[in-house]
C-alpha cells in the first residue's frame, strides 16, 4: 500500500462521535486526574450510557461510558455534582475494569 493512501485514513472514533455529544470516551483518561461537574444518564442501543462533564487541562469537556463499574461510581458522584460540588478522580485500569479513585 502507497504511503499516499495511508495519508488519507482516519479512524473511526474521529470520524462519529455519536448521538452523545461527547468528546470522547471517558477510557480514555486512565491514570490521569480530572474533575467531574456534572453527570447524566441514557439508553441507547448499546444499553445504559453516563456522560460527564468533566475539567481536565483547563478545559471543560463531555465524556462517556458504558462501562458498568463507572456508571455504578458516576450514580455515587451524581449526588455531590446535582448539589453543585465537583468531584476530583483518578482514572485507572485494572486488567479488563475501568474505576475511579
């Protein structure tokens, strides 16, 4: 294949972001800090969806997952950001799992 052609590739995240209006998934964070503002939850065909609004490098982006573990811990955040305090986490992985700390 020419380097020509490779040029001319993007990847699919960059290509559809979806019905979310987010910037990205929330995965992609690990191991970094950021604030999370604000949260919401959804149904689409991939089930349930949180996004959050998040600060991080002093800029305020929307994120999401569908990850189970961490919409079980955005459920526990959500009670401290509808009372307008904001909530500062540390992404990390472990083997398969994506959870706050």
């Amino acid at each position: 294949m020419s380097k020509k052609k490779d040029e001319k590739v993007v990847n699919f995240s960059d290509v559809y972001k979806g019905d979310m209006d987010s910037e990205g998934q929330i995965a992609e964070l690990v191991n970094k800090t950021f604030v999370i503002r604000d949260v919401s939850f959804d149904e689409f065909n991939l089930g349930r969806v949180a996004i959050a609004t998040i600060e991080i490098d002093g800029k305020t982006e929307k994120r999401h997952t569908f990850s189970s573990v961490l919409i079980k811990q955005l459920e526990e955040v959500k009670k401290y950001t509808d009372e307008g305090i904001g909530v500062r986490v540390t992404l990390k992985k472990r083997k398969n799992y994506y959870y706050f700390e």
